[in-house]
C-alpha cells in the first residue's frame, strides 16, 4: 500500500490521553504519537537519556508549558518545539487543555521503535 490514513479519533487512547499513533500507523523511520491533557492536567515527567531521542513537539490545540529542567516554555498553537535527549520534560495544561503531536528520534542513528510506543 501506498499510503495509509488514520484518524486520531479511530486510535484508543491510553490512560485517557496519549493516542499511540506510530503503532497506528505503522511508521517505522520515526515515533509520533498525540498527547491530549485535559484542563490542568499534567503528562509524565521524563527524558529520553536511555534511547537517546531528542523530540519535536507540535501543539495542535489549546496551551500550556512545557517544563524542562525546572524551566517552564510557553505551549500555543502553531509551535514548535525541540528537546534534546538529557533534559527532562512534562507538559502541563492550561485552561482549555492541551492537544499536542510528539515526534522522537534519534540523531545520527536509525530509529528504533519500542514496543508499547
């Protein structure tokens, strides 16, 4: 096939929030999934060390910050953002929620996709 089409809406999303849409898809060149926090919410602080991605954030849909190493990155739609592999990350929602699109991979290197991502 030459393509495949999957809307986010079709893709169950676990714990809620996080809609796997690599697995979904079937990419294997690089990991994106979609966050979507409700109002306040907050997603689970983490860095990339061990596999070393870096990661590009897209916010499709509402705000928030992204707090990295304690430092906090405003979250509005239509940008991007870029996170090396060593630093952690969290994204918190705003008032309206946040809708964001999270794509990883590694520099340098082939991607590598873990099983549950």
């Amino acid at each position: 096939m030459s393509h495949t089409v999957i809307d986010a809406a079709e893709v169950e999303p676990s714990f809620g929030v996080f809609r796997k849409m690599r697995i979904a898809l079937g990419t294997s060149g690089f990991g994106i999934n979609q966050l979507e926090l409700p109002p306040g919410a907050s997603g689970v602080e983490h860095d990339e060390t061990e596999g070393g991605q870096e990661e590009v954030y897209v916010v499709l849909a509402g705000s928030g910050i992204m707090r990295i190493d304690g430092e906090d990155v405003a979250l509005v739609p239509g940008r991007w953002l870029r996170v090396d592999p060593r630093h952690t990350r969290m994204p918190i929602a705003g008032s309206e929620g946040l809708k964001l699109i999270m794509v990883g991979g590694t520099p340098g290197r082939g991607y590598v996709p873990r099983k549950n991502l």
